[in-house]
C-alpha cells in the first residue's frame, strides 16, 4: 500500500498490546503530541515500538508533534463566562482585574482594530474594537460560556510568536536525543519558521510543517518548499478560514506539493465518529478516498487512536479504505 498510516498515541493506545495490534493492522507512523506527551510517555512508548520491531520485523517510525505558539485564555470561574452577543470584553496580555488573561505576551501588539477574535475552536466569534496598551477591547459577534484555558484563534493576524517556543526547543533536543524520524511545527506561518527550525535540527530529522494558519496559506508555495512534508491540519485551519472553503484548500496544498515533489499527510477528524462507535460514517469514508484521490501521502488518526474506543479498529479502517482507493486508481480488481 502507498498511503502511510499515521496513528496518534495516547492513554488508549500507548500499551505494547494495543500498539502490536495497531503495528499488525498497518501502522506506518506513530505520532506523540507533545501538547499532552510527556517524556517518560515518549520513551515507554519508544520501547514498546523497538520490542515489537525485535518480534515482528516491522518497523514504526515516529513523529514528534511539537505544541508550537497555542494562545489560551487563562483561569476563570469554575462556571465560565457567559458572553452575550453585543458585549463587550476586555482581554489582557496581562493578569489584571476586570480583564480576561491571554497567555501570548505580544498579542497586544500584534492584533489591530477590526480583527477577528475566535474562542473555543471557533464557537465564538469577537471582533477587535480598539487596543490601547496591554488591553484588547472586543465586541461579541457569536457568544457562548467561555472556560478557563480554551484556545484563542486570531486568523487576520500576524504573530510575532511564530515558530518554536521555548518549550518546543526543549522538546525538540529531547526527541532528537532520542532518534525521532520526523518532527512537525505547529502554526507555521512562513518558510521562516521552518528555517529556524532546521538549523537546529539539521538532517537529524525530517521536518513537518503544518498548515493551520490563514496566513500560511498565502506563503504556502515557499514553505512547502522549505519542509520535508506537509500537513494539512485540518482542525485549527478550519477555524482560520471559512469552513465552506476547507475541502478546496486541501486539494490546492495537496496539488501545490505534487509540484514540488513534497510528501502530504492529511488528518483531523478523519474518523471522528469512531471515537465512539466501532463503525465509521458513508462520509468519513469517503473523505479519505478523496483524500487519496487528490494525491495525499498519508492519513493521520488523532483522538481516533489517542483516546477513542476504538483505536485498533479505526487504523483498521483507514487502511481498508486506502487500499481500496488505491486500486481505484489503478483501476485493479475493484469487486
């Protein structure tokens, strides 16, 4: 099979049993999300991966996910706030009293009169009215009950964070210590980012860059150019850009990278339903067929395999229908 399979381990699958099952089923690739792996996790599982490798000849690179410049509000009340639409609400870059904290130091300075705010993975919506020092004055266009630690998307705007934090940094001489086969950056937003990154990474490890940024996307050509791999990330680019507009801008990345001979891996909810169910849905089904039809190079499993019911299932299904795509493509035995 051509498509690689991708699996993303965590508290269901981080088991020698269940990650010799997910090996035996077809996994290619395991990936650690280093916004919730911890390096005692990292190594149990590094283990577990050479000891089947001894048992069954089957070797499972690993990807490194580096959590990359995520912006959190930061504690509320244990019963949220409640944010109406016509409200208006002050953020701050610094803990203040009557504000709600932002835990990006420089957001105040990067995010102008007019630019969207989005909460909760985009369930609301604020529009920024005005800035004055380390304040952010926003008006709700979308409320809801906003809790302590969600994320803050910010799509028109360019950070000065981008690239890697002080904890990827850690991280990532961490995972390079421990022979990692490729390492992904989070919220890529041009070749830059992915330029620092190689310099301290070298040809030690391949480097991923994932596309979850509006901005990425109008410097998509250059950073594709300078990475390795690219994935489509398709979870927080879905919140940067209009959703209508997802499924076009996946063929586009995906296209461009043929171009430049760049290996794609497509994820985020690609088996959502079975985080729950034993079964997927006529839709996720096809959405990876497309996928594969388009030219991707892999398919990636997120909280599928991480923390779903039924992780071996899943990977199980993904590679069931990246087989049969793959012979619909060369028109082979298709019954």
């Amino acid at each position: 099979m051509r498509t690689k399979l991708i699996a993303t381990i965590g508290p269901r699958s981080e088991s020698k049993e269940i990650l010799e099952k997910l090996v035996e089923v077809g996994l290619h690739i395991a990936r650690l999300n280093f916004s919730h792996c911890t390096y005692e996790q990292y190594d149990s599982v590094r283990k577990h991966l050479k000891s089947i490798e001894r048992k069954t000849g089957k070797r499972t690179e690993i990807l490194q996910d580096l959590q990359g410049p995520r912006i959190r509000v930061g504690e509320l009340p244990t019963e949220g706030r409640r944010m109406n639409v016509g409200d208006i609400v002050v953020f701050s870059t610094k803990k203040e009293e009557g504000t709600i904290f932002v835990d990006s130091p420089r957001l105040h300075r990067d995010v102008k009169k007019g630019h969207p705010i989005y909460l909760v993975n985009g369930e609301m919506e604020l529009m920024t009215r005005s800035v004055k020092g380390t304040r952010i004055t926003a008006e709700v266009i979308r409320g809801g009950v906003l809790y302590s630690r969600k994320a803050v998307n910010v799509p028109d705007t360019k950070l000065s964070i981008s690239g890697l934090t002080k904890k990827d940094i850690r991280d990532l001489k961490f995972g390079l210590s421990r022979g990692v086969d490729y390492i992904a950056i989070s919220f890529v937003q041009s070749a830059e980012d992915i330029k620092k990154a190689r310099r301290l990474i070298g040809t030690k490890a391949k480097i991923i860059a994932k596309i979850e940024t509006a901005l990425a996307l109008k410097n998509i050509d250059a950073i594709i150019q300078a990475s390795d791999g690219i994935m489509v990330a398709r979870g927080d680019l879905g919140i940067e850009v209009p959703v209508e507009k997802l499924p076009f801008i996946q063929k586009n990345i995906i296209r461009h990278s043929i171009w430049h001979n760049t290996p794609t891996i497509t994820a985020t909810q690609i088996l959502t339903s079975m985080i729950n169910h034993p079964h997927p849905t006529r839709a996720e089904v096809s959405d990876i067929a497309n996928a594969i039809f388009d030219g991707t190079d892999a398919i990636m499993l997120s909280d599928e395999t991480a923390s779903g019911q039924y992780p071996v299932q899943a990977l199980r299904v993904a590679g069931k229908v990246a087989r049969q795509a793959e012979l619909y493509i060369h028109r082979e035995n298709m019954l």
